[in-house]
C-alpha cells in the first residue's frame, strides 16, 4: 500500500465516492409504517343509470405509468409511500362503486361489458408550491356478445395547500389523492363518454352472440400510448 | 352584572339569524372545462390541467353553486336550466424578460396571460357573463402562479356578475 502523492490521491478519490455513495442511499427514501398512507374512496361514486340495468366485470388494471417505483406518491421529508400498488387501489375503487349500484357483475360470462383499465397516472403531479394531485386512466369497454370495444379517457385533479409538519403533509397529500381518485372516477361513472360508449356498443339482450372473430379484428385497442 | 348579561343575550339574538343563515345556492351545479390554447399560444402541457383544477377549487371555494361537476358529466334534464357551464380560451402567453424585469422595472419585461371565458346556462346555452382576464407577474414566477391568479379572476368576475344579474332580478 503506497501512501505517496499519488496514492494520498488516489485513497481521496476513493473516500469521496464512497461518501458520495453512502450520502445518496441515504437519500433514498424506505416505506415504513409511519410514512405509509392508505388511499381509498370516502364516499363511492354513484354511477348514472342507462336505459336498461348493464352488468359490468372488470377484467385487468393494468400499469402504464412508467414509473419505477408506483407506490412512492411524494420523495422529500423521508417519503409518502401508498400502502397498496394504484392498479390494486383503482381496482377497488371502481369495484366498489359499480358494486354500490349493483352494477357489478359476478362473472366474466355474466356481464354486459368488459372493463379493462390502463392507469397513466395516479398521485401528484408537478406543482408550485402545494400538492397537485392527478389520477389519469383509458378504460377500455367491451361488449363480450360483439367483440367491439371503444376506449374512453377519465382524469380527476385536486389541490391541497401546503404543510409544514411530516404529519400534515401526509394527510394533505392522502386526502388531495383521494379527492383527485374520486374525481376520476366520477368523470368515468357519470360521463358523457361512457354513456355515448354505451349507446354505441350495447345490443338488446335476445341478439345472438356474434360468430367467433379473428383474434386481432375485434381485439381491444393496445391502450399504449395515453389518449389526448 | 345584569346589564352586562343583558347586553349579551341581545347581542346573541341579534347576530344569530346572520350565524345561522346558510346561503342558498343560486345555481344547483356548474362544470369547468379545460381551456384550449389558441395558435401560438406556448405553454406547458401541465399548464391546461393546473388551471383546471385551480378553477375547480375556486368554484367550490366561491359557494355560489350547490355542486362543481366534473367535464362532460351528466346532468339531469331538470337540473340543466339551474345549471351553468365555464367554456374558455388561453388568448395569449407572453413569457416575459427577467432582464427587461430587472434593468427596466415599472412593469417592463412582465410575464402575462389572457383568458376569454364565458359562462352559459346548460339548457338554452344562453351567454350569462363574458370573462376578459389579463394576469401579469414576475417573470421568476412559476407559470402556475399565473394559472392560480387567472382562477381567482375568472370566479371573481363571475361572482360579480351573478351577484349583480341576481340583484337586477329582484
């Protein structure tokens, strides 16, 4: 081991990085019970009614944020993680207001549309000085009888005030994401779009299923890219 | 002591019809919309969804309607003559001149934005109120300032103009 001019040098080097290093883990934020925060509907959003009562089977929740880690919502102060992954918190959310107005249906056999959501969103967004929340989702609606689907676009937004304590932070951030969920739903449930969706691919009950299609003819649209 | 006492329970019963009056809305519901941009109007793409929930809140804060609804939710046909809708446009963006702002002052170099809005009512989609905004602010300012000042405008201006069309009426 050489302690020269180079070799003191070399051992700086060294000793910085690895300064560096431990200084950025640290930086790193852990969930743990006191920074973990449960997301769910404060009241269950009532969806609107159609000409005849539609039975609904959510199919899949799928990702499509792009985020690496969905369940860190807020990185400063030591974190805000969910308690629970946005795709498992949105499938709840939508299963219980359908379930509510008893539009749920028990099987994939037994309903009138196939749901599948494509989460874009789901937490804050950038914001000055407060907390923006925002919950972005595609639904893709599929009559099971005609293999036609449509998709539909639904957002909520929210905005909290600021907060000094670790313990305001938390609930302004818990109950600005709520909001901002229930939103989103809401412009889902009792939106224009899904009863022009509706209107367009609903068949009355006594058409005969149509005859097995191509699989890639009435597929559901790849949802990959989020709607604008 | 009696006369104090007395003094009190007056003043109680004076001020308690102002305590215990709830206003009533004057509109059952009304829906904001995002507000498009016009040609060459540069702003980030956040920008639209900020001044929309900004708008939201301060819908909500105003108490003037029973219910802020969400964009293109249905509303019952009995429910549409009580029932407004926000429609605007984000005229111009000037980003402004931190330099101009700061060797020139007095207003110089400032960051602005106009917003036309109007709002009408849901069933007739009659004209109540049109909305000129013209919000101007430092241009070290995030744009999202300007997005909570032209909010604050909007439902100011239409809170005027309800209160004063309100008054008209009776």
């Amino acid at each position: 081991m050489s302690f020269g001019r180079g070799g003191s040098m070399k051992w700086c080097v060294l000793i910085i990085c690895s300064l560096l290093a431990a200084n950025a883990r640290a930086e790193d934020p852990k969930p743990t019970p006191e920074n973990t925060i449960h997301v769910q509907l404060a009241e269950a959003v009532k969806p609107q009614t159609f000409s005849r009562p539609l039975k609904f089977f959510l199919v899949d929740v799928v990702d499509r944020s792009g985020s690496a880690q969905p369940m860190m919502v807020f990185k400063p102060r030591g974190g805000i993680f969910l308690d629970r992954t946005p795709t498992e918190i949105t499938r709840a959310g939508l299963e219980t207001c359908l379930k509510s107005a008893d539009m749920l249906a028990k099987d994939r056999d037994s309903a009138d549309f196939l749901l599948t959501v494509y989460l874009f969103h789901f937490g804050l967004s950038d914001s000055f000085a407060d907390f923006f929340g925002k919950v972005e989702f595609a639904v893709a609606l599929k009559n099971p009888k005609t293999k036609k689907s449509q998709q539909i676009s639904a957002s909520g937004t929210s905005i909290a005030g600021v907060a000094v304590r670790k313990k305001n932070i938390q609930k302004n951030v818990q109950e600005d994401i709520e909001n901002a969920f229930g939103d989103a739903l809401r412009n889902l449930l009792r939106g224009v779009k899904l009863r022009d969706a509706i209107t367009a691919l609903d068949v009355p009950a006594d058409v005969p299923e149509a005859p097995a299609q191509p699989a890639a003819a009435g597929a559901a649209p790849a949802a990959t890219e989020k709607p604008r | 002591m009696k006369v104090t006492l007395l003094a009190l329970a007056t003043l109680l019963i004076w001020t308690a019809p102002a305590l215990a009056k709830d206003p009533q809305p004057q509109y059952k519901s009304i829906e904001a919309k995002h507000f498009p941009r016009a040609e060459g109007v540069e702003l980030s793409p956040a920008f639209s969804d900020y001044l929309y929930a900004e708008l939201r809140a301060e819908l909500t804060k105003a108490k003037l309607f029973g219910q802020v609804i969400g964009e293109d939710e249905v509303v019952d046909t009995a429910d549409a003559p009580k029932s407004l809708v926000i429609v605007g446009t984000i005229t111009e963006f000037k980003k402004g001149s931190v330099v101009k702002d700061a060797l020139i002052g007095f207003g110089a170099g400032m960051r602005s934005l106009k917003v036309d809005a109007n709002a009408a009512r849901r069933s007739d989609q009659q004209n109540l109120t049109a909305i000129h905004v013209h919000v101007k602010v430092s241009p070290r300012w995030d744009e999202k300032v300007m997005a909570r000042f032209a909010a604050k405008n909007i439902v100011k201006q239409l809170k005027d103009s309800l209160k004063s069309e309100a008054k008209a009426a009776s």
